[in-house]
C-alpha cells in the first residue's frame, strides 16, 4: 500500500508551558548526520527554546537538510524551532518503524528538493508530509522494525569499541609520557622551530594539480582528524592559492583551533590556506607523536586563548611556532607512533564492518520501501 508521510505520521507543534529549568535542549548542532541516537544535549545553558518534544518522537533538522539529521528522541524536552518533531498516528503506522523511514537517503534527498532559502534553506512540514512510500503489512513493519533496530544497535556496539579503542591510545600515551602539561616526567623542553616547521608551499598552478585530492578545512573530521568527503582540485574548481603537501605532513587546520582539526594525511594533495601543512624533525619528534599533541589538552590550552577573534578565532603562524613541549626521547616517541598505527588497523577493520552494516541497512530499506 502506498502512502504519503502525512497520512501516518503528523508534525507536533505542542510549546513549553511553564518552568523549562533543567529541561534537557536540543539544538541542531546535538544531532550527528546519520545517526538515530541522540548522544548529546543541555541541560542548564542558556536558550530561547520554546517547542517541546516528548520520548520517542522524531527529531529532524529542517534546516539543511542536506546535513542528514534526525535521531529519536531518549526523553521529553525542548529543542530549536529548525528542528521539526515528527510523531507516528496511532493506528497507522509501527512506531518503531518511523524513524527509519524519515532517516534515510531518499527522504533526505525529497527534503534538500522541497527546502526553501539561499544562505540557510528550510524544509517545511507542508512539503514533507507528501513524502510518498510503500508502506508493508502490519506483520511485515514489526519483523523490518525488528531487523533494523538490531542492525542500529550492532552499529553503535562497534561505534562504542571505535571510542573505546581511542581510549586506549589517550591511556598509552599518559602511561608512556605522563602528563605533558606539567611535565611529571621532567622531559627536556623544546621550542617548535627544534621539532618542526610550518612548511607552507603554496601554489596556483591548478593544471599540474589537476587530478590531486583537495583537502577543504570541511574535509577534517574534528579529534579523530579523519579525512572524509574531499574531491580533487578539478572537481572543486579551486581559484585561490592552496597549500601543496606530502605524507610526510601533518594538515593543521588555523581557523576555528578549538574544532580541534588535525589530520595524517597518506597521500601527495592540496589543502585549504585555512589550514598549515606542518613538518615534524625526523631528527628528535614522530610524526605520530606531534599529531597527538596537536590534538591534546596542552596544545589546545596554549593555542585557544591566542586565537580568538571576535566570530573568527584564527591561529597565526607566529603563534603556532611559538609553542614549546616536552620532548621525549626519538625511541619512546617511535614505540608510541606503533602502539597508534596498530589501533588504527583495528579502528579500520571496524569502520569496515560498520559500513557493511551501513550498506546492508539500506538495502533492506531499498527492498521494503520500494522507492527508499
């Protein structure tokens, strides 16, 4: 049978009466593309929230909608008016089975089509609510509810053993160098110019560099320093001056430092003038090693407080060069740099069955929604 989303579902519009003191809030910036769990949110900081949400209602990001955000809500609460609160009619669909019709490339896509505005566009309730679908048995939507809630809690077990495997990396390397900040361990203490260099080769020569990838500052996934979504310098008609780097290079991204963008790149490429390619001394610091302290408590507490600007906190190259750390010896440093390569097998390994879990999801999708 097919239906449209308005026929099963309907947008609640129901606003705080009241106290909303230590009301759980949810903004936008709470919900992570992709996911159905909701992992984040306030519970005392300041807002203008009105629009009340309650457990197991759908929360989705009408604003971009091409940023591919919906999770279900964990408990009542308030949360953004860009955000719209989906909730299934009784009677005419499984509850459980909503989310997944509303988390989903298709649905996406419909929602980026019918979104209105240049600079920050919106779907409406009004557009969205003609989402059309096939929309199985009822015995058929408790079996599929079934499988696909046991597929989103096999990805969040291998998501949490992701997170429990960068534990491990934090817990070695306060082990192997205790605690830089007050240098429990008395290591010598070295200026950048000694471990490394900003080494900022920029070019504009767009044919030679044609077909080598290029790394926007967006293209940085923040902490983990993932590269994700980038394309080559064709696909993205650079115009201005890019920075040429080598794997041999650290990208650091200067703008917006408390994002904290630091990424190992495995291939020769262009990136962003928004960020620095940086290059350890082979000599007395692990690439590795200077990553990890790009990344860490130390090096954010030194650089922040320099950075900001009023809506545009930028670091200089000044003021990167001018850090110091202690620096331990090469051959810690090396032992270190092992322990992370071979997490990051294992971080690989399970990011892989993620996405065979990822692809299967929407197949399943695909063969029980007909046009999903």
């Amino acid at each position: 049978m097919r239906v449209r989303l308005g026929d099963v579902a309907k947008e609640s519009r129901e606003t705080i009466k009241g106290s909303k003191l230590a009301m759980p809030a949810v903004g936008l910036e709470h919900l992570t593309p992709g996911e159905l769990t909701l992992t984040a949110w306030d519970v005392h900081g300041e807002n203008t929230f009105t629009k009340l949400f309650h457990k197991g209602q759908i929360l989705f990001g009408r604003r971009r909608a091409y940023l591919r955000k919906a999770a279900v809500a964990p408990f009542d609460g308030i949360c953004s008016g860009d955000i719209t609160v989906i909730e299934a009619l009784p009677g005419k669909i499984l509850p459980e089975l909503l989310p997944f019709i509303i988390q989903n490339d298709t649905f996406f896509d419909y929602a980026v089509g019918k979104s209105a505005g240049s600079l920050s566009p919106r779907a409406k309730w009004e557009h969205l609510r003609d989402f059309e679908f096939r929309l199985p048995s009822h015995t058929e939507q408790h079996e599929l509810a079934g499988l696909l809630w046991a597929a989103n809690s096999a990805r969040e077990a291998y998501k949490n053993l992701l997170a429990t495997t960068d534990e491990l990396v934090k817990s070695r390397f306060v082990e192997m160098f205790g605690e830089l900040a007050t240098n429990d361990m008395g290591w010598s203490i070295k200026p950048f110019d000694e471990f490394a260099k900003i080494d900022a080769l920029m070019t504009t020569d767009y044919d030679k560099y044609a077909d080598y990838p290029h790394i926007g500052i967006d293209s940085i996934e923040s902490v983990s320093g993932e590269l994700k979504g980038y394309r080559t310098v064709k696909q993205d008609g650079v115009k201005s001056g890019k920075y040429i780097f080598t794997p041999d290079h650290i990208i650091y991204r200067k703008i917006r430092p408390n994002l904290n963008k630091v990424a190992l790149p495995t291939f020769d490429g262009l990136c962003s003038a928004d960020a620095y390619p940086i290059r350890n001394n082979d000599e007395n610091c692990d690439k590795f090693f200077l990553a990890y302290v790009l990344r860490s408590e130390l090096f954010l507490a030194y650089i922040l407080p320099l950075s900001y600007r009023t809506n545009f906190p930028k670091a200089n190259r000044e003021q990167i060069a001018g850090f110091s750390m202690p620096l331990p010896p090469l051959e810690l440093q090396h032992r270190f740099a092992d322990f992370v390569r071979a997490a990051d097998k294992s971080k690989l390994a399970l990011q892989q069955t993620i996405d065979e879990l990822d692809a299967t999801y929407k197949a399943i999708l695909r063969d029980a929604f007909s046009n999903i």
